[in-house]
C-alpha cells in the first residue's frame, strides 16, 4: 500500500532514462490501483502524474507494493 508522503520510484520497465535521480514522492494514498506522484524537481509547479500501482515500488525496495 502506497501512502502519501512515501519515496516512490517507477519499476525499470516503466522509468525513463534519468529518472534513477529524481525524486518522485506519493502526493495522496494509494485508492482503486492508482496514486498520484509528484517529481521533485524544484520548480514553482513540479509535474505530478497519476500512475498504477503496479508500476512503482517504495524507494529502496525490490519489491512491489
């Protein structure tokens, strides 16, 4: 279960190059299979993008969740 607040970080077969340094952060709590995340990168308005849950993992993990 992905709660909001937790490090998230996209599975390899759905990561783009580069994104191994980015910061991707759950903005609410996983619901129905989906959860938003928000990259930090610094900006005014950081993109967020809701996702499946089966496409990430918590940060450090080789699990999904």
């Amino acid at each position: 279960m992905i709660t909001k607040g937790q490090r998230v970080k996209f599975k390899p077969e759905w990561s783009d190059p580069g994104d191994e340094s980015k910061t991707f952060v759950a903005v609410d709590d996983e619901s129905k299979g989906r959860v938003t995340v928000v990259c930090l990168l610094g900006l005014a308005i950081n993109p967020t993008q809701v996702v499946r849950v089966d496409m990430i993992q918590q940060e450090g993990s080789d699990n999904a969740t």
